[in-house]
C-alpha cells in the first residue's frame, strides 16, 4: 500500500492561482487546506451519474432482459464500477494528480500527450451525446407540457450553454451544484415510482421479455455508462482529504449513482409499458418535475464531462487558461451535438469500455504493483514515451475486442474471460503491464528518461 499522502502526494508542488481566479490545480496537486471529506465528493459523482444514458441502459435492460435478470445486471455492474472506483479514487488522492498528469507519468511526456487528448476527445464526445439526449427530452417535455414546437437545435444550444457556465468555475461550482441537486432528483425519483406503483400496479413487471442481450454483456454495457467516469475519477479524488475519504467516495457515489437512476428507467418502463422517460412522468401527471428532472440530471453529469476535458486538454496546452480552454471545447460539442453524435448512444459507450477502460488497468498497475515507480515516488525523471506502458493498453484494448460479443457492441466475441468485456480490458491491462514491469525491472531495463529541468518544469508538470 502507498505511503504517500495527501501532504505530499507524488512530491509535485501545488500550482499559484492566477491572481483573480482560483486555481483548480490542472497541473499540479491540490493543496491540504482545499481538500474535502468524503460526502460531498460522493454527492458529485451520484449527480454524475443520474443522467439520461442511465434511463435509455433502464429501458433497455427492461424490454431486453427478465426483470430479474435486468435488475441483477445493473447491481452487480454497479458493485464492480464501485470496487473499481475505490482503487482509481485511492491513485487520484494518493499522488493529488489529475487523470491527463498521470498519463504523463505512465506513459511518458508525449505519450503522455496522446493519451491526454484521447480522454478529452472522449469527455467531449460525452458532453456532445448527453447534450443531445437533454435536447431531444426537452423538445418532447416543452410539447408535452406548453403545446410549443421548439427546434431541437434550440435547446442543443441554451443547455450547452447552460452546462459550459458552470464547468468554467471549476470543481467548487460541481460541488455546490451537487450539494442541492441530488437530494432533489432522489426525491422526484422516488415520488414517481411510488405513483406508477399507485396508478399502474406492478402485475407487467415481471412479463416475459424475448432476452436481446447476453447477461455479461448487459453487465458490461451497465458498466460501460459509467466506466469513463471511474477512470477519470482522479480528477474529483484529488481533493479529498485522505485516500481513505477517497475510496469510500467513489464507491458510495459510482454504485448509488450508476444503479440509482437504471433501477428507476427498468421499474417505470416496465410497469408503465413506455419506453420514453419523458412521457412516463407526464403520464403520471408530474409534467413539471420531469423538466426539473431532465434538466438538474444533465447539467451535473454534462458540467463535469466537459471539467473532465478541460483539465486533460489543459496537460496539452499548458499556456493556455482552464476556462479558455473549456469554453472552446463546449463550443466543439454543443457542434458535435447539432450533428448527432447522441444517436450513436450504444456504440460510443461499448468504445469506451474496450478502448478507454485499458487505460486504467495500466495506471492502476503502475501505482499498485511497482512501489519505485514514478507515481509511488514522485520520481520527476519521465521518459518521452513509455512505448511498454501503451504495449499493455494495446493488449487491453485487444482483449475487449475479442471478449465482445457484436451482439452487444464492437468486438468480434470469440473468447470470454468473466464474461464482461470492460472488466476483460481492464483485468488484462492491469495484468499485462505488472507483468511487463516486473520483467523490465529483472532484466534492469530502463526507458531512457530526461531529467526534469526547465522543460519539464516549463511544461507545469512534475510527476
């Protein structure tokens, strides 16, 4: 286990603020008198993960699976999203470094780089997807509730709008805006399930269904809404006070979370035999608390994608300011959302859990597995590139691939390993880079490094 803490985490100096601005410190590492207890941090991941892809996954697993089959899907992919979460939120608070800082110390300078802007690509391609599911859900609440045919385009742009505002403050606007948005959206979730149970009873909730998804494949795509989120979540768990604090957060906030908002969609899908969100809480005569819903839903979850993709973006382009930055990349999805990106809701999350959730198999065996490591020691020595570190993300990436079934994504299915093929990629990522260390270190080969002078310290970086 690690023995850095919160005091000194991977030895890299916390940035200054810019005068007139609070630092989110996207290069360095959060400081001891900023750092937060447990609850809140677990408060931002539950509001993350109340989103509108948790209701399309319910409604899927509901006219896809048996209600009990769909049910046991969401739970146990919801515990492994948790378990996985309690050791990246442990890294996260241990070294105090965002998700795009420790890919420069894994996975070398520039390869580091490459890895930075794969993640922002796919923040951005998230706030791009859940923008589009919140305008698509507003046009049909707006009609449903005023009788207005409003462009959808328009409410692409006002929510996008919207959530860019709050991303520009940075970690401290989540957290406030998640303070008071969850217990509401608990509240409003759980009066509507109550009042379909009193108007619609529960005798169609356990009707025979035709099965559409294998059960590790449900189980996976269930983890695959959520995956991304795990991965990056260093950069939420680097202000908790202890690692400790950190793990306990990111398992109550990624299981809670993950399943809170599944488990709701599969229960009102079935019971109700609809499979629009929207029209379920209008059908139950809550036409109000359905725009209330939709909009606290997406605004939580789309302001820390687009956090996410700033402070990745922010390793990239280190002269240029956190808020410049995330204001262009909103501008870039909110386009990405004009042009549809959300109907390609299943298979964007299926890429994720074979090409992104490797990535954290290969981080989380450089920490755990290799106490002289430069995230164990804050060793500020990185190479250019670690070609080894990216050779295991490639066997990662290729073990999903094989382990998924076309059925329920991008893959081939001509092998199995725990029959869920995100846990595949991570498990074999994981496994190939510790044994891939282990070998470097017996043979007492290095990568060759520069030491850390000027440039590294030009670049704001010291992993």
């Amino acid at each position: 286990m690690s023995h850095i803490t919160e005091s000194s985490p991977a030895n890299t100096p916390a940035e200054p603020p810019t005068e007139g601005v609070r630092s989110d410190y996207e290069l360095g590492t959060v400081p001891a008198s900023e750092r937060k207890g447990w609850l809140p941090i677990a408060g931002i991941w539950i509001a993350i993960g109340i989103d509108l892809s948790g209701t399309i996954m319910g409604v899927s697993l509901g006219s896809g699976l048996p209600f009990g089959d769909a049910l046991a899907a969401t739970i146990i992919g919801s515990i492994l999203l948790g378990l996985l979460a309690m050791a990246c939120t442990y890294v996260g608070a241990a070294t105090g470094l965002t998700s795009a800082m420790l890919s420069r110390a894994v996975f070398g300078r520039v390869g580091g780089l490459v890895i930075a802007v794969a993640m922002a690509i796919s923040s951005l391609g998230w706030f791009g997807v859940q923008t589009g599911f919140f305008a698509d859900n507003a046009r049909i609440a707006f009609d449903e509730m005023f009788g207005l045919s409003v462009p959808v385009q328009v409410f692409t742009v006002i929510g996008g709008a919207l959530m860019i505002l709050t991303a520009l403050w940075g970690y401290r606007s989540i957290q406030r805006l998640s303070s008071w948005a969850v217990p509401l959206l608990i509240a409003l979730l759980a009066l509507a399930v109550v009042m379909a149970f009193m108007q619609f009873g529960t005798g169609n909730l356990f009707k025979d269904v035709a099965p559409a998804f294998t059960f590790g494949g449900a189980v996976s795509l269930v983890m695959g809404i959520f995956v991304f989120g795990v991965i990056v979540s260093p950069d939420i768990a680097r202000w908790a006070k202890t690692p400790k604090q950190a793990m306990a957060a990111g398992f109550v906030g990624f299981f809670v979370g993950n399943s809170l908002i599944v488990i709701v969609s599969l229960v009102l899908s079935r019971v109700m035999g609809t499979e629009d969100f929207m029209r379920m809480f209008f059908m139950l005569g809550l036409g109000g608390v359905a725009i209330v819903v939709l909009t606290l839903a997406q605004w939580t979850t789309n302001t820390n994608n687009l956090y996410s993709a700033a402070l990745n973006l922010s390793a990239v382009f280190p002269k240029v300011s956190r808020r410049s930055l995330t204001l262009i990349g909103g501008v870039v999805a909110i386009a990405a959302a004009l042009a549809g990106i959300y109907d390609a809701f299943i298979p964007f999350i299926s890429l994720m859990g074979t090409f992104i959730a490797p990535y954290g198999g290969v981080y989380l065996a450089d920490f755990f597995t290799n106490v002289k490591g430069r995230l164990r020691t804050g060793n500020t020595a990185v190479p250019k590139v670690d070609a080894w570190a990216f050779v295991a993300w490639a066997i990662g990436c290729v073990a999903g691939l094989l382990t998924t079934n076309p059925s329920d994504g991008f893959g081939v299915g001509v092998m199995t390993l725990t029959t869920i093929p995100a846990l595949d990629a991570i498990i074999v990522a994981f496994v190939a880079h510790m044994l891939i260390g282990w070998a470097r270190r017996s043979s007492g080969t290095r990568a060759h490094t520069q030491p850390a002078g000027a440039g590294a310290q030009n670049e704001g970086v010291e992993a």
